[in-house]
C-alpha cells in the first residue's frame, strides 16, 4: 500500500494518497511510514492539524528518521511557527535532501541570498538531478535577477516531474514574468489541478493569463472561484466588475462595486469606477454625493480628495472650488497646498503659487512639487541660492525620475545663465540616471537592408530625428488631412505591423513589411495609395521593406537635434544612451540612412530643414504633404534650445558633436 500512496502522490492525486494512507494506518497502526505519508497528503489537501498529528506519530514511532523531522519542519515553517526540524534532521542524516531545500528556502524568506546559495550547493552535493533541486536553483537564480536560469530550472522540475503542483506553478509564475500568457496559462492551469488546496497565487495569475490573452469568460470563471474561495480579497471583485463592464453586464458590475462599497467605502478603485458609472449615467449628484459620503466617514482622507480632484470634471466640479473644499476639511493637509500651488502656477500666477509652495513646504520640506515651484521663484532671484535648493533635493529624492528632472532644471538654469560647461555637467549626470520606471523606451537598433520580404508601398512616409520638434507641423498638417495623416504610432508601443516604436530584426516574423503595412492600413479603413504614415524610426531595414515610398523628413541640426533630445526628449519617447557619444552614434547612423536613401532616391525624398529659411521648408512640406492650405508655422510653443546653440557646447559635448560632424555637413549644415 505505500507504493500505491507514493504513486498516488506523484501522479497528482493527493485526495487518493490520503484514503489509502488512512486505511494503511488503520490496519497498521504501528507503520511509522504510512503516519510520515498520512500526513504528508493531509499537508497537501491543507488538513494542518491532521497532518501535525500523523507526522508526530510517525516520529513517536521511528524517532530516528531524519525525513519525518524535515517534513513536520515544512508544516512548522508553512504554518510561520519557530521549528528545530531541520537541525535535527541533518544530525541525525547529513544528506537530507529535503531538510536543504527548506533551508534555501527559508534563507530566500528571509533575504538572505548568500546563505541561500550556500544551502543550495549542499543540496546539489547530495542529489543535483533532483527536481526539488532544480526548483530550488530556480528560486536561487529568480531572487539574484536571472530570470532565464529561473525559468530552465523550473522547466526541468516540471519535465522530470510533470504531477508535482509546485512546479507547474513557479514555471506558470515564470512566464508570467515573461509575458508568456498562452504558457503561463497552461502551466497555471496543470497547478491547480494538481493541487487541491487552490491555492490563491495559482488562481490569480491565471486570471491574468486569460485577462492578457483577452479572454473574458475564462478569467470571469476564475474570478468567480478566488472570489468564493478568498471573499476577502476586493481587487479580484472589482476586476470582476471590469470584465462584466466589458462583456455587457452592467448589473453585475454594479453589484461587485456596490458588495466591496459596503464592505470598505473608501475603497477608491471601487469608488473611482461607481462614480463614474453614475456620472455616465447622467447621476452626477449620486457620483458625488457617493463621494461625499465617504469624506463624511473621514474628511481628511487624502486619498478620496485626490479621487474628487481627479473626477472634478465629470462630477462638474471646478478644482479650485474641491481644494478649497479640501483645505477647509484639513487646513493641515501638506499634499492639498501643494496641489493649489500647482494649480495657481498652471494660471501662470507664481506669486500665489509660490505662496501655496511655501505653505506646504513648513509642514513637508521634502514635497517635491513645491520644491520645484519654489526653484522657479528663486532662479529669477538668487541663481547660486536656487541651486544648492537642487543639490539638496537631489539627495532627498529616491526616485531616478525626479532627480533627472531637477538635473533637467539645474541644466536649463545654467544654460540661461551662460554657464554652459556647468550645465552639460548637469545633462550628463541627468543621462547617467535611469530608471526601469522610465516611461520612455529604448531606441530601436539600426538594422540593417537584411532579410527584406519582397513589396512596396505608394504612401508617404513622415518623419523627423529624435529632437527635432515636428509636433506643430504634424499637427497643423493633421487638421489639413484629417485621417489621411496617421499618427498614431507615436504613442503606441505596442508591435503592431512591425513599424512602431519598437522594432524586431531582419528576420524575425515580427519584423515589418510591404505585405504587414498594407495589412494594417486596410484593417484601419485608410487608403493605402494616398496616407502619410508618421514612422517614428528610419533605418535601412525599413526603407527597403517599404520602397516605392515618399519621404519626408522634418531635420535640424543634428548637434541641436542632439542637445533637444538629452533636455527636453523626443516625439518618440525613445531615452538617449546614459554615454552621449553611443547616443549621437545612434542618431548619426539613423541620418546617414536617411542621407544614403536620398542619394539613391532623389525623386522620392524631400529635406525640409525647420531651422532654415521658414517659407522655403513650409513650401517643402506642404507640396510633399499635397496640403490644400498654407502652414500656418513650423514652431509651436514646445520647449527647445535655439538654432545653432550646440555650439555653446562645443567643449561638454565635443566627441558627440565630431560623430555627428560628417552626417551634418551631407545634410548641408557646416561641419564645424
């Protein structure tokens, strides 16, 4: 009978493993084995108690067994209690193997990454080839940053042992982390199969497989069995509540909305979305008065403030009536002042809000906001005063992204000032800080005319180098052509037909091509033959793919172009290099491209220079774009350095400016 529990087990079907086990210590109640395997399947199915009491049997009996001490160890550390199991364990059998594993896991609890290696390399020396070995190795691997080691040691658990739960649910956590929804989503699935309990982890992350793969009643079915099985959780219910607003059941997302309202009323994912179905509904006194009454249960929540200002318009709400609302609930409220300080400088009145800066900044010096207003007030004063207010904000600040921008400020102040070899120094400590929370993306690579399906396209191509502010042109021409002009990959990261912000190499299927553009095109209802298709990144790759093209390309200086893009960024929202030179490299090789087309293409390809003459490149863009009227300008109010102000730079930036040199002079600016 306890080869029947062990296969049991490893087929997955603990509830069986348990009944056998019963009856095997039922005829054989002094079978210290069938106790230690009793309860380990009362483990399995969650039965605690049960299981403490077999696994103190098992050693009542045999004592001497080092594995009935590791496993009552996994039940004590399972249940958070203080356990000398493993100790134990190891002095009476040095190569308990599962006494190892738990003390990597149990270092991995803690945080303590060395120890954990250490434990792992003694469990190796005792049995490598073990999936709970394997396992092990990918939690190690997982917790120092290795996700792909993580991710072949957990498909080696697995594949050595397709029946054990817990690695069918650390590969399905794995890609997840991937984004490898279709896989995650099976390897979840096989989890909670084989695991009785359901655990809530395994429920949840496929909810979010079948969410990603767009699979509403799949997710809807799993929301239903987390939410019955963990009533306490009220995200899962208002997911629930989104995907019902999804699928048409508006009644059923009202009364998730509603269940999690009464269990907690300011519970603002819930509040934020009843609201704005009342207000959808032409119930604007009921959103708001639903927020009125969770303010009246605690008038200084900031939290539901924030939700009132952020919903002011649809509850047809002023902001500065709410915050006044807001500070007369909690006069104290550093986060209200800060916000009608920004409020009044959106105005364009500095002077109230430097005041409101001021106010919130006695009760929090550390709002960064404020200290961002108060920079403003002090450059136009005392420049050298407003500075040490930035280096002092740059320690305070853990965010990589605020400290970019006070470097951004500090930059620009002395840059204004003439101090110009300081102000690199500021950009070029502002490039060195990035963050993963950027929401800027990584320039694609230059790819090469490699591996190009055959086609061609009879559209216009638009296009303008990172740094070059295009955006009034673009949008001047959109009111022109309505439809005709396609902007829209410039806020769209996502793949789509191969030609977006992100891009794919020669050869991979992903990769762009005559055949995929006309695809999306038709797909979109535009016509093929007369769009112009803003393209957020030329290379050759791409003008080879889609030959038969116009192009039209909006340039600058490329060392202006440069210097734009460090400061004040770029259409596309790519993030330069943290090494200006591997930057201006970047955009050197994407001009000389765009030069190289135009040399083989002269016909197809139009320069129209926005730092040169003004009716010159207007009357460039409006033949290239067949505009039916005049543009009314070539610059809006974005902010930017002035033309040929790279040159004040000559010194900070001087290897980034002589790799751009060659570029500049084919494009017709001077080289030096």
């Amino acid at each position: 009978m306890l080869d029947r529990i062990n296969a049991a087990m490893r087929e997955g079907d603990f509830a069986a493993a348990l009944a056998t086990a019963r009856e095997l210590v039922a005829a054989e109640p002094a079978n210290a084995d069938a106790w230690h395997l009793l309860g380990i399947a009362a483990m399995a199915t969650g039965q605690s108690a049960a299981a403490r009491e077999a696994l103190d049997r098992a050693i009542g009996l045999d004592p001497e067994q080092a594995a009935f001490h590791a496993t009552r160890a996994a039940l004590d550390m399972t249940e958070g209690k203080p356990t000398d199991g493993l100790r134990e364990a190891l002095s009476l059998n040095p190569n308990t193997l599962s006494a190892y594993i738990l003390q990597v896991h149990a270092a991995l609890a803690r945080g303590d990454l060395p120890e954990a290696r250490r434990r792992l390399r003694l469990a190796q020396r005792v049995d490598a080839g073990h999936p709970q070995v394997s396992m092990a190795e990918g939690y190690v691997a997982d917790a120092s940053g290795d996700r792909d080691l993580a991710l072949r040691c957990f498909t080696a658990a697995a594949t050595a042992r397709p029946n054990m739960a817990s690695a069918q649910l650390a590969l399905g956590l794995a890609y997840l982390q991937r984004q490898t929804w279709a896989f995650a989503e099976q390897a979840l699935s096989n989890a909670l199969r084989l695991d009785p309990s359901r655990p809530r982890i395994a429920l949840r992350g496929l909810v979010e497989a079948q969410r990603r793969q767009d699979d509403r009643e799949g997710a809807l079915k799993s929301l239903d069995e987390l939410v019955e099985r963990f009533p306490a959780e009220l995200d899962a219910i208002v997911l629930r509540a989104d995907l019902r607003l999804q699928s048409g059941d508006r009644d059923g997302a009202i009364a998730d909305l509603d269940h999690v309202l009464a269990r907690q009323p300011r519970y603002i994912a819930a509040l934020r979305r009843m609201a704005l179905l009342l207000a959808g509904d032409g119930r604007v006194p009921d959103a708001r008065a639903l927020i009125e009454k969770a303010l009246a249960g605690a008038p200084a929540d900031r939290d539901t403030w924030q939700l009132r200002m952020n919903l002011c318009g649809p509850l047809g709400e002023t902001p500065v009536d709410v915050l006044q609302q807001w500070h007369a609930a909690d006069p104290g409220s550093a986060e209200c002042m800060e916000l009608m300080a920004d409020f009044h400088r959106s105005r364009g009145d500095i002077a109230q809000a430097a005041a409101w800066a001021e106010r919130a900044l006695a009760v929090d010096g550390n709002l960064f906001h404020s200290n961002m207003i108060m920079l403003e007030v002090e450059q136009a004063r005392d420049l050298d005063l407003a500075l040490v207010r930035a280096d002092r904000l740059l320690v305070q600040q853990a965010d990589v992204l605020r400290q970019r921008q006070v470097l951004a400020w500090a930059g620009a102040a002395l840059d204004q000032a003439g101090r110009y070899a300081e102000a690199a120094l500021c950009w070029k400590n502002m490039l060195q800080r990035v963050s993963r929370q950027s929401p800027q993306v990584p320039p694609p690579s230059v790819a090469p005319a490699d591996s190009v399906p055959e086609g061609g396209i009879a559209a216009t191509l638009a296009w303008a180098p990172v740094g070059v502010r295009a955006e009034a042109v673009l949008m001047a021409a959109k009111q022109q052509l309505g439809n005709r002009l396609d902007l829209g990959r410039a806020s769209v990261v996502g793949p789509g037909d191969g030609f977006g912000l992100v891009r794919f190499p020669p050869g991979d299927p992903r990769a762009g091509s005559a055949e995929t553009w006309t695809q999306a095109v038709t797909a979109a209802g535009l016509d093929p033959a007369t769009l112009v298709d803003w393209m957020p990144h030329l290379d050759p790759y791409t003008l080879a793919a889609l030959r038969g093209a116009r192009v039209l390309c909006l340039l600058t200086d490329p060392r202006d172009a440069l210097l734009n893009w460090f400061v004040f960024g770029s259409l596309q929202n790519y993030l330069p290099s943290p090494d200006p030179v591997a930057a201006a490299d970047w955009l050197a090789r994407t001009l000389d491209a765009v030069a190289d087309h135009r040399d083989a293409h002269p016909e197809r390809v139009v320069f129209a220079r926005l730092d040169g003459d003004a009716a010159e490149a207007a009357a460039a863009i409006e033949q290239a774009l067949g505009l039916p009227q005049p543009l009314p300008g070539l610059h809006g109010r974005g902010a930017r350095l002035p033309s040929g102000h790279w040159r004040h730079y000559r010194e900070g930036f001087a290897e980034a400016f002589e790799r751009l040199a060659p570029v500049a002079a084919r494009l017709g600016y001077p080289a030096a």
